[in-house]
C-alpha cells in the first residue's frame, strides 16, 4: 500500500480490505499460490496507472470501485493462470494501452479488459513474435479509438496484420464501420500503398506469382499432423487432415494459420483430395519449384496454390500475382 500514490486508489483498497483479501484467498484456492509481490508490483505498475487516467473522466467512488475490482480480478486470473508471469512483458505492455483509452475503462472495465485479453491469447497461440508489434499499433491509433466497437474492429484489423489470416475475410464490413479519421489512421499503420479495402480484397502484395512458405509440422507444441496430410477444398474453404486431426487453412500476405476444424470429417477430406495436374492454369511457379511426382494433393484457387508431398507433414503455399 505504502509504494501506491494515487488517494483514491489507496481508499478503495483500504476501505474494502477485507473484500480485496477475500478475492485474492479465493483465487489461491483455484489457482494455488499467488505471489504477492508480484500482485503487489502489478498494482503499481499496471493498474495504478489505469485508475489514474480514469479519474480525470470520473471519480466517483462507485466507479473507482467498479474499475478497480475488475482490474483487480483480472489481474488475479492472469497471475493466478501463469500468463502474467510467463509472458509479463507482453501483458504489461498491453494493459497499460488501457490507460491511454479511460472513456472505454469507465464505461466498459470488464468489456474492454476481456477483449484485449481474448487478442493476446490469439496471438500467443498463432503468431507470438507478433504480440508487440500489435501493441504498437493500437498505441498509434488509441487516440482515435472511441468506442468498443472501435477497439474491437482495430483490434482485429492489427491482429490480422500480426498474422492472423483467418480474420481477414470479415474486415472489408468492419472497416467501413470506423470514422474516417480511424480509417486513414489503419491505412498510414498498415503501411501499404494499396487501400486497406484492396488489402482485404487481395490476399497477397506481390504482382508475380511466389513461394510463400510452409506450415504445418509433426506433431508437437507447435506442430500439427501425426501423420502426412492431404487437403480439399470444400465450398469456399481449404480443409487439411492427417486422417485424424483436421483444420481449415487460412493464408495471405501477413501470416498462415491453421484452426482446428473438429466438425469437419476427416475422411471427406482426404477423399476429396485432388491430385496434380499439370496442365491447371496459373501454377508453373510449382513446376519450377517442386518435384511434381511427389506431390499427394492440390488445391488451386484463383489467388492461391496450397500442395502436400509424399512422406511429409507440411503443407507448401504459393501465391499467384495480383495485378
């Protein structure tokens, strides 16, 4: 308490204690032990600097409350989890965005915290390098962010930028939701050329057809497929499976993730594997670059070409150019 400086921070913990001990013994019995120092110094570091930024927006009591028991809680969840500790940097970072957006805190605390949380798991999961670039960019439009729908939508928009593919195909609709300003702000941070909607458009930058790389692996922490794969294309969708793990494929200029599909059957996929044909338009960069003979399935669309090969477990992704 003695290293906290802001009055109205130090009433509320003070004034409900016994509140405040309560959460934190009851996060210890689901968790299991919660240091306090590194409660202590997330106080400090973290939430202080939050409340503060919100007080200039409103200092009722009954809203400081508000604001701090739901940082307070979500702190305790995130120490409790181990994320706060195994990648305390990044989290730190992230959260004290929070503090350069208090209307969203004041009127959403619990709302805004989840969302910025749900985007760092995301990350965490399909592009970790990428967790401070995507803090970077909030920071650079937070000055426009004035709703939650903005934070969601431009939360969206630079976590596809940050290598989540698959988020893609909806931001043409959200985009046009922002205010103008907004808009121009993505475009300058996207640092593109093109228009933010020819980016959602187009899949990928490059004018001539291109390898752009592997994913997929031997089973493991990363790693996808016990056994070699194959992939079809069902309706608009590309589909991948090993005979028993199955996931929808999702690649463009940022990034290539793989989500798992377990409603999808396994054995319609490899059933409706297409092998290659040499002859198909648009795919002499594959024949340039492969050993035909090996290749166990295809997908060709009109901007992409995905292939397996005998014997192993990545899936190899070409694009084609865009004019």
């Amino acid at each position: 308490m003695e290293k906290i400086t802001i009055p109205q921070l130090i009433a509320e913990l003070s004034d409900n204690s016994a509140l405040y001990n309560q959460w934190y013994k009851e996060s210890e019995m689901k968790y299991g032990t919660i240091p306090s120092q590194t409660l202590t110094n997330w106080i400090v570091e973290i939430m202080e600097p939050i409340v503060e930024a919100t007080l200039t927006l409103n200092s009722a009591s009954e809203k400081v409350h508000e604001i701090v028991k739901a940082l307070y809680l979500e702190t305790l969840k995130l120490i409790g989890s181990g994320l706060a500790i195994r990648y305390e940097d990044e989290y730190k970072t992230a959260w004290l965005l929070l503090a350069k957006m208090p209307n969203l805190v004041v009127k959403f605390p619990i709302k805004t915290i989840l969302l910025l949380n749900d985007v760092l798991l995301n990350l965490h999961r399909y592009a970790p390098e990428k967790t401070s670039d995507w803090c970077k960019l909030i920071e650079s439009s937070t000055s426009e962010v004035k709703t939650i729908e903005d934070f969601k939508i431009v939360g969206r928009i630079y976590a596809w930028k940050c290598g989540l593919a698959h988020l893609r195909t909806r931001l043409k609709t959200d985009y046009l939701e922002l205010s103008e300003n907004l808009q121009r702000n993505i475009v300058h941070n996207l640092g593109s050329d093109k228009t933010a909607y020819d980016l959602f458009e187009n899949p990928w930058s490059n004018r001539n057809p291109k390898f752009e790389g592997v994913l997929g692996g031997f089973v493991g922490t990363t790693f996808f497929f016990e056994h070699p794969p194959k992939l079809a294309q069902i309706g608009e969708h590309l589909f991948v499976s090993d005979s028993k793990n199955c996931y929808a494929l999702f690649a463009d200029q940022f990034g290539k993730v793989l989500l798992p599909a377990d409603t999808v059957d396994a054995a319609q996929i490899v059933s409706m594997a297409k092998q290659f044909d040499p002859s198909e338009k648009g795919i002499e960069k594959v024949n340039a670059e492969i050993d035909t003979s090996t290749i166990s399935s295809v997908v060709v669309t009109k901007d992409t070409v995905v292939l397996t090969l005998q014997n192993s477990y990545f899936l190899f992704v070409f694009s084609f150019g865009n004019a």
